[in-house]
C-alpha cells in the first residue's frame, strides 16, 4: 500500500548513506548467519568494518576483482548463504555486467549486488567513476529488482526487504551525507512508493523521483508553490518493478508526469515512467536527469545545479512544462 505524507519535509539529521547501509546489514547479519559479506577492496568504506573484526569467516575479501567477485557471490548462493557485494557502482555494474547477467540473473541466485558512490556522487573522480547508466543496465537483467533508497531511513528499510527478498537485488547508494525524510515508522515494500505530496483536485502535474534528488524535489514543490503550481510528488525507492497503480492513477488525476533522477535521461526511470504510459495511458511526460554525455566534474553540488537537479533546477523545468 503506498504511503501518503503531505507536504514532507527534512524531519531530522544528515547521515551518511554509506555508514547507514553498513549498519543495518551488519544488525540483520547478527541476527541471520547466512548473511556473508564481498569486498573487492573497498568493504570498509562501504560499512564493513566492524562487521568483519567480528565475523572475518563471513567476510570474503577478494581484491580489486568485481567480476571475480560476482562468481564467488554466485557459489556461495549455491550453498544457502545470503552473498551482500557492496562496491564503487560503476564498477559492479558497468565492468561487471556480463557476471552480473549470467551467474546472477540467468541463474536467478539469490544475491545483493550494492552499488554505493551512485549518480555523480563521486563527483571529483569524473565520468570514469560517475553511474549515470546504472538504472537501464540493471533492469534490462531479467528477473532482477532495482531499489533507490530516498533516505536514512529508507536505506535501512530497503535493506531489510532486500535481504528478505529470493532472488538477485541491485540497489544504489550515495556518497555525501543525506536528510532524514521520512519516519523510522514509515511502512517501506519494494515495488511501492510513496504519495509524499498532493494538493486535491489543484495539482498541475505529477513529479516523479528516485534516490536522494527527492529532497531537490519537495524543495522544488515548495517553489513552485509560491508561484500557484501545484506539484503532486511521488517518491520511488523501488526502480524497478514500476509502482504503476500510483504513477496511473497521478496521470489520469493530473494528465502531467515529470520524472526526476540522478541518471542519465535515457534509460532509466524516464524511461520506464514513459514506456509505461505510453501503452496504458498516454499523457505529456517530461523527462529530468542528466544528458548522454560524459558528465563533468566538481563539487557535488555544483553539479546538481549544473545539470538542473536542484530545487531551483527542477521548479524551473516543471514551471515550464506547465506552461506549455
């Protein structure tokens, strides 16, 4: 059942996505020995640290080796384990895709493959480890669940679902520290998302989002409030599968849908939001992300202005789309 909370603010502290994830697979790890983690020389920035002084038996260590990696994920799923891989995301997406494909999806083992540095969160670093194709990589592997986390709290619910859920995962992460959106007892299911905003009968268009842009777009609602447009706002942890029932039902109740993410804005949820719509209900889609281009670098803030991703960014386009 997907969530309704009007008007959704910051309702608390700032936290590292990085050290949340790591937390909260390591609590559920306590609690399910199946639970093993895969490091590929980057572990402990994923969270890991303190989970492998305690169990070093579920702490495989490979090296700089994601393909490698993915293989000895896929063996330990053979045997009943619960294999979590958490490395930099273009690396265990983009270098690693055909492991991925074939000893994950073709297999249908039950592993979590985690991407963490996701989007242009390593912004410095440059298009080489930039994951802006993550999305459309990822859910053209059949049978595979792509999730987003919006927040703190999302991040630890997804995980939970994740390692609940049979078969393979693929969940991306930020790097820099994110607001609390929603509260800890806020209901999280994959495949559903969250009703985060809506004005009635007065909504000029739906915004759609995924991952932490979220907060971008509730601060752009707030804009474009101001200037009496009126944003429905729906929040997805879930890439794929697609919450259709929400997205129809905000096209057919506001006839615009604006789709927003911190990925390319070719083959993602743009892309899944308008193939959707495009054979059950055809309304004006606009599409936010970032152009097919290697992408730039700087501080990560920079680059979200620059590529329209912040508030202001973002209340401009919808602004726009509205008027035309």
């Amino acid at each position: 059942m997907s969530v309704h909370m009007a008007k959704t603010k910051t309702i608390g502290e700032w936290k590292d996505p990085r050290k949340e994830f790591g937390k909260a697979v390591s609590e559920i790890a306590e609690e399910n020995g199946d639970i093993v983690v895969i490091s590929t020389d980057s572990g402990f920035s994923s969270g890991f640290k303190d989970f492998a002084a305690r169990h070093p038996e579920r702490y495989v260590e490979c090296g700089i080796m994601e393909q490698g990696a993915t293989g000895i994920a896929a063996g330990l799923a053979c045997v009943g384990k619960i294999p979590v891989f958490c490395a930099i995301a273009p690396f265990v997406t983009c270098r690693n895709f055909e492991m991925f494909r074939n000893d994950l999806g073709y297999m249908r083992q039950n592993v979590k493959i985690v991407g963490r540095n996701g989007g242009f969160t390593y912004s410095d670093l440059g298009a080489t480890h930039h994951s802006l194709e993550d999305f459309a990589i990822t859910r053209m592997i059949p049978g595979v669940t792509v999730l987003c986390p919006q927040d703190p709290t999302e991040i630890r619910q997804a995980c939970k679902a994740m390692l609940e859920l049979e078969g393979p995962v693929y969940m991306r992460i930020g790097n820099p520290k994110i607001p609390v959106l929603f509260p800890e007892e806020s209901p999280f299911a994959i495949g559903k998302g969250r009703l985060l905003r809506q004005e009635g009968g007065k909504d000029s268009a739906t915004i759609v989002s995924t991952g932490t842009v979220t907060a971008e777009v509730l601060k752009a609602a707030e804009l474009l409030e101001k200037k009496g447009i009126f944003a429905r706002v729906i929040g997805l942890g879930t890439v794929w599968p697609l919450d259709e029932e929400l997205i129809l039902t905000a096209a057919a109740e506001t006839g615009r849908i604006v789709t927003v993410e911190e990925h390319y804005v070719r083959g993602g949820l743009g892309s899944l939001v308008a193939e959707l719509l495009s054979e059950k209900l055809p309304v004006r889609v606009k599409r936010i992300g970032v152009p097919l281009e290697y992408a730039t670098s700087g501080p990560y803030e920079d680059l979200l202005r620059y590529y329209g991703l912040d508030a202001e960014g973002i209340a401009g386009a919808v602004e726009k789309f509205c008027g035309e």
